[in-house]
C-alpha cells in the first residue's frame, strides 16, 4: 500500500502557500505541515510519522482503494488537490478533481483523518514553531520578542526577520489579536524591520539545532492603530526556511503559533498618543491609502483629512478637507485651489485620497483637539503638526479666503510664523506633510 495526497498551495488549493501532505508507505503514515494558517488545531509546521493500526490502517487501506476508482469526465469537484497512488502495479498521478463528487468527498474526509492522527500520535520528525514573548515601547516604536522553536530531529536554517522581503504578498511575521485575520484591534508586521542585536547572527542567519529554541527581538514603527488595554496576541509567519538532512518541501513555509495559548499583553495608553508616532504612522497610511481613491459616490471609508484629486487630469488640491467613515462623496463638481499653488483651481468631478487624522477630541473635552490632530493655528502658536501651512483670512460673509503668497513649512514643537496683514481675522491652515 503506498499513496500520497498534496494539498498543492500554489495553484489555490486549502492551503495558500507550500504543501500539506499525507502520505503512506506500507504500515507507516507521514504527515507534513506546510501550511497551518487556516487550521485553527495545528499550529506551526512539521512531518509527523507514525505506525498505523487500527482504525487508522483501515481508515489508509480505504483511501489507497479510492484512490484507484475510475475518473469520472463529468465531475464537479474543483478541488486541485494532488494524489499518487499504486494501482495494481502502476503507479497513478492525477488531480482529486477528477473524480466523482462522492468518492472525492470519501477521499478527502479520510485524507483529514489520518492527518489528524498523525498530528497528534505522530512522531516529530520536523517541528518548527513561534511564539510571541514581548511587546515594549522603544524610542520612536516597539521591541517586540519572538521565539522560534525546533522541536524536531533535525536542524532548521532561516534568515533573520530583517532580511525578509517585506512587500506585500510577500515574506510576513506578524503579531495579531485575530485567528482568522479578520477583524483585528491590534496588528503589527515585524518583516524587513530592524533587528535588535544583529551581531548575534552571522551573516543574517539563524541555524537552529534539533530540540532547541531562539529568542528574537525586533525593533518595529510598522503598528497598526490601536487602542489602550489586555489583548490575546498570536504570532504568524509566512516565512522561507530550509531543513538540513532530510528530503522535505518545507521551504516556503505559513504558519501561527498556538492558538491555545495566547500572549497576553497591556497597553497603558493608545497608539499613536503622540504628536511624534502620530507623524510616522500617518505617513506609512497614507501611503497604503494611496491606492485606494475615494471615487463620486462612494462611502469614506475611514475618518480622515482627504485631499482632493480631479478626476481624469489627476490635478490635486492645496487644502484638505474632513469627513468621517460613512458619508458619501459627492457626484457633483467640486471648486478648490489647485495644489500648485498658483492661484489656479481644480474644478470638475473630483475622488479623494486620504492625506491626514482629522481633528481629534476627547470625549470628556468636546471643545478642545488632541495634540498632534489641528488643522488650524495661531500665529505665533507652538507649531502642532508637521507640514505645509497657509494663511486664510475670514471674510465679512464667513466664508475665507487665501493668501497664496503666505505659504510656509513647520516642523511640529516649532514656533509658528508671524502673519502679514489683518491679524484679528487669520490664521494658519494645515495643507499636508
């Protein structure tokens, strides 16, 4: 008896990325796990074998004989999965698609079963593993501590996390309060970011012997906004590895560390609460925000300051505006200051690209902004946010106008600029970083 079944990652199999595969050769099942990212059971990856008996060896003996039912030309089943199996004295290689929905149904709960089995009575041949340990406030960001762990038989090799390819679709290891990815209140990416203490590792490489562990500690600004409290946190990598003394295709490998135990971690205040990690964490949203336009019609999705972008000439404006999440944006003709600053305007239909925070207010204080958030000064004023500043006047029809001539860079703390002409009606308003 001699079979195997690949749930192939690559071609949009279960799993998204490497192999899970189950396998059986005479009495003894092998199990590998690529990919644990969508199993909320298994944490980690690894090959697991174990010597069937029982229930498990009937439970084999009927998938081998499934596994050589005749194809059926007029299947339904999209499922890409892989199989190889011995059929009388030739060995068969084909897609579990082509099989009838019913005995392709049969196959994959069996396939399921003995997976299980072998995760949790197999032998750890290979195990690697994360966790998190840490998470601290640093000078301008986060030190955060991450564990790796070889729980198996041979070593395992890896690049350090600040080596790793940080696009997106790319390498991850992240930190996140959510299982499945959706939903989360608090999220960071640790990819690319700077290692604490890289002289620890030659040449940006982590050999892990069998049976041991490496504690990592990771410098990171990369942090989703989040507020003050207790999170459960879990850790996941999407990672490139390699196993060094035994065949496997555990290479490029998605997992998370265990469900089951969480790290739990308190926050004693938000993030960002200052005018400093306010500053850095607009500038890494803005830039993810950037392609996604707010177009005629549709929802903000976020509160937000918005710059305004013409639609077919890709003309922007000077100001920004507010709106919260929710309100739609208008279909109608909009009229602002061109962003060149030379008297010009945009006037057309217009999308929206997200720019800034909007004014912030504490709920026990309505009237006052949160430092780091306003939109307008004083002159003379302690400068509250970095950027480009324009003098507005208000006129007697409360309305304003602007003087294009007073247009001034500031870096938050500094003082801000004197204002030539009538001072009891203007002010300075924030036009972007």
């Amino acid at each position: 008896m001699q079979f195997s079944y690949t749930t192939n990652g690559a071609v949009g199999g279960i799993n998204r990325y490497g192999n899970n595969e189950v396998s059986v050769s005479a009495d003894v099942l092998r199990v590998q796990i690529g990919d644990s990212s969508g199993n909320r059971n298994i944490s980690g990856v690894g090959i697991y074998e174990m010597k069937l008996s029982g229930e498990n060896m009937e439970s084999a003996r009927q998938m081998a004989e499934l596994l050589c039912s005749p194809e059926d030309p007029k299947s339904d089943m999209t499922l890409p999965d892989l199989y190889i199996a011995e059929c009388g004295g030739e060995t068969r290689s084909s897609y579990v698609r082509n099989f009838s929905r019913p005995i392709g149904t049969q196959i994959f709960e069996l396939m399921n079963t003995l997976k299980d089995a072998g995760v949790e009575g197999g032998r750890k041949v290979v195990k690697f593993d994360i966790s998190l340990i840490s998470i601290d406030h640093a000078r301008d960001g986060f030190i955060v501590a991450v564990r790796f762990i070889n729980g198996g038989d041979y070593p395992i090799k890896f690049k350090t996390p600040d080596r790793w390819d940080a696009r997106i679709g790319k390498d991850s290891l992240g930190i996140s309060d959510s299982k499945s990815g959706m939903s989360a209140k608090f999220g960071l990416d640790l990819a690319g970011q700077t290692l604490v203490d890289p002289a620890q590792f030659r040449d940006g490489e982590v050999n892990l012997a069998p049976h041991s562990d490496v504690v990592l500690k990771i410098k990171t600004s990369n942090v989703d906004k989040f507020s003050a409290g207790t999170y459960d946190l879990y850790a996941g990598a999407f990672m490139s590895m390699e196993v060094i003394g035994i065949p496997s295709s555990l290479l490029y490998v998605d997992f998370h560390s265990d469900y089951n135990n969480p790290t739990r971690i308190t926050f004693d205040r938000d993030y960002p609460s200052t005018p400093k990690e306010r500053e850095e964490w607009e500038a890494r949203h803005r830039d993810d925000m950037s392609a996604w336009p707010v177009k005629p019609g549709d929802a903000f999705p976020e509160d937000g300051l918005y710059r305004a972008v013409r639609v077919g000439t890709g003309s922007r404006s000077l100001q920004v505006q507010p709106f919260k999440a929710g309100e739609i944006a208008t279909t109608e003709d909009v009229r602002l200051l061109a962003g060149s600053a030379s008297g010009e305007y945009i006037n057309g239909r217009v999308q929206w690209v997200w720019e800034a925070s909007p004014p912030l207010h504490p709920q026990w204080e309505p009237f006052k902004t949160i430092e780091g958030t306003e939109q307008f000064s004083n002159p003379d004023a302690v400068c509250p946010r970095s950027g480009r500043w324009l003098v507005r006047y208000a006129t007697v029809d409360w309305k304003y106008r602007h003087d294009l001539t007073q247009i001034v860079t500031v870096q938050q703390g500094r003082p801000m600029p004197a204002i030539r002409g009538d001072l009891n009606h203007a002010e300075w308003e924030w036009v972007g970083a």
